[in-house]
C-alpha cells in the first residue's frame, strides 16, 4: 500500500472476517498537500484494489481496531489524520533507527520496493504483483492476464508461511 492509502484507510473498507481491505475510488487515500489534508481518490483507478490479507495480518488489523474506536484505522491519538511528517518523526524513525535499529535509515517507500522483491521471490504472477501494489500492467499481459483466486491463494499462502518461518506470529 502507499502511504496515503494506508493512512486514509477506514473502518467500513476493512473486512478482516474475510481478510481483505477495499482501497475505495472516491476517498480511498489521504492527501497532503501544503500542510492541507483531505480525502480523495488513490493515485490511478488502478490503485482501486481489493487487497487481501494473509490470515496473521487480517488478525493483526482487528486488533489495531480493537484498540480505539476512531474512523480511520491509523490515525493521531484523538482520531484525527496523520500528517505524513508526524509519523515519520515520532514513529517511523524510532521504529528503524533507535533501539535494535530495524532498518537503518529506511524509508517508508522503500517497504514497497521490498514487498515487490518479495513477491517476484516468491514467484508470484505480475499481473497478481500489478494488482497487489496497484499499477496498471501494461501490453498483452495486461490484456490477456487476469488475476486469479488460485493466484489469490497461493500468495496468501506464502504470505502467512513466511510470517510462521520468521517466527513472528503464533498459529491464527
């Protein structure tokens, strides 16, 4: 997800009983522009996606959810939106920086550069990846290629079977 998506995500777009989110057409990002905030539609109506969600991380956005009763999913301590600055200084950079230094230096892009490379790992087919991050996947495959609910699965799948290897969730 890109970081306007993640933080404009709400609560109607998260279905974690089925374990997916909904970017939405018409307010499915948040934009920052000038130190303005709003609600608008994502990057390109590729970025309008279903976006499933390995069975850990479905649990893992319940219990984000669990936590406050404020609209958006991510939000400031009174429910207000995140300024795109805030994060990066309060938790971000601690998160990466201090501590056992996670990822030094890192950049909160840079998780979908890794995200892609762990998907062209795993073997999985571009048009799954094109949805997954949403762009548009241009020439034959783009018009031919179609994504699929075996593909679906078997991402899941690999998704929640890298998070057991790591050791980093119990059985959910």
């Amino acid at each position: 997800m890109r970081w306007g998506e993640l933080a404009g995500l709400a609560r109607p777009y998260c279905r974690t009983s089925e374990n997916m989110i909904w970017i939405h057409a018409e307010v499915g990002a948040l934009h920052e522009v000038k130190g303005e905030l709003w609600l608008g539609p994502p990057k390109s109506q590729a970025a309008v996606r279903r976006i499933d969600l390995p069975p850990f991380l479905a649990a893992l956005l319940e219990e984000a959810m669990d936590a406050h009763t404020h609209e958006l999913v991510f939000s400031g301590l009174e429910g207000g939106w995140l300024r795109r600055s805030n994060f990066a200084r309060r938790i971000w950079r601690p998160a990466c920086d201090d501590g056992p230094k996670i990822l030094p230096g890192a950049v909160f892009h840079g998780l979908r550069h890794l995200y892609k490379s762990v998907l062209m790992e795993a073997g999985i087919p571009h048009v799954l990846q094109f949805e997954r991050l949403g762009h548009e996947l241009g020439g034959m495959d783009g018009v031919y290629g179609h994504v699929t609910e075996a593909m679906r699965t078997r991402l899941m799948d690999e998704l929640q079977r890298r998070w057991r290897k790591r050791g980093k969730g119990r059985k959910r």
